[in-house]
C-alpha cells in the first residue's frame, strides 16, 4: 500500500472516529439533561378491600409488593413497546439486573399467598390480572412505567426492594400488616 492509499484510509478512520465522537457527546449532553431518577412514578391505590385470611409480617408484604412491581414492569414493557421500542429492552435488563433477588422473594410470596389463602400460582395471577387494565385507562401509564424503569435501572437502586410497584394495590387485595403484638388468627 502506498503513502497516498494509507493516507486516504487513515483520515477515513479517523473522520468515522471524530463522527462518532460527536455522536457519544450529543447523547451524553441529552441524558445529562434528563433529571436524575426519582420514585415519583410510584402510587397507592386508595381503594380498600375487606381483609383476606391472615395479617402478613412487613417482609411478606413487601414481598408482595415485589412481585406487584415485576408483574407492572413485565406489563409495562409489553403495553408500551409500540410507542417506545426502548421498554423491552430496558425489561431484559430489569429481569438481569434483578433475577436474583426475584427468586429469593419466592419462599415470602409462597407464604403471603398462604396467608391469603390461595395457591401461589393464582396469587401471581391475580396480580397480573389485577395490573392489566390499569394500562388502558391511564393515560400517564407507559411515562410513569419509563420513570420507574429509569429509577430501578439507575445505579443507587441494588435491590428489588427498593423498586416500589407503578401502582401498589396490596389495599386492594386484602391485604394488611399484622398490628405489632397481635397473634393472627384464622377466620
């Protein structure tokens, strides 16, 4: 190869480099103008049902309230994925990022399910059917589902637990804390 091609090659190398230089800096500049990931998207159903079987400890139901946020974000990356091709990626990171903690929270969701008096598969299911609709009729769904994908994948969150479901409806379920001191009886 002579002086002329290599010089050629080298400054077509290195205009690819400088244009994907320029390309790394606009989408640095643009997540910089994002604000920094907050638990805004999160909210309680007001809502409130009599309460089913007995009273959970505070990690039963934050158990509950786990598997309510992954059902919410699983829902989330199938409901919005035409208007945002980002969310069934960013649900594959979700699952990666937290596989371990959501297979730990199965022995808790075992027992809340209990509890609840129910199987576990129909307590999954009532979470999933529970959430599905919620979609449909707010139109703030799939900004408040990015909003929790962006805090749950940001770098202060480590664990599932701190990743609050898009609508916590424990209330909804029936579901209470035991009242400290107080032995739970069945009905």
């Amino acid at each position: 190869m002579g002086f002329q091609a290599m010089f050629v090659t080298s400054t077509r190398a290195a205009a690819v480099a400088a244009t994907a230089l320029v390309a790394l800096t606009a989408c640095d500049q643009q997540v910089a103008k994002l604000p920094p990931p907050s638990m805004d998207y999160a909210k309680t159903s007001t809502r409130t049902s009599a309460p089913r079987g007995n009273c959970l400890t505070p990690d039963e139901l934050q158990a509950v309230r786990t598997e309510i946020a992954w059902q919410q974000f699983y829902n989330a990356a199938i409901q919005c994925r035409a208007g945002t091709p980002a969310f069934a990626s960013d649900y594959s990171v979700f699952r990666v990022k937290f596989r371990a903690d959501n297979e730990m929270n199965a022995a808790l969701l075992q027992r809340a399910a209990g509890k609840a008096r129910t199987n576990i598969n129909i307590f999954k299911t009532e979470i999933a059917n529970r959430d599905g609709p919620s979609a449909g009729g707010n139109p703030q769904y799939c900004a408040n589902a990015q909003q929790g994908y962006r805090w749950a994948l940001s770098q202060q969150v480590n664990a599932l637990s701190q990743v609050p479901p898009l609508l916590d409806f424990t209330s909804e379920m029936g579901l209470r804390t035991c009242t400290p001191g107080a032995t739970p009886t069945r009905k």
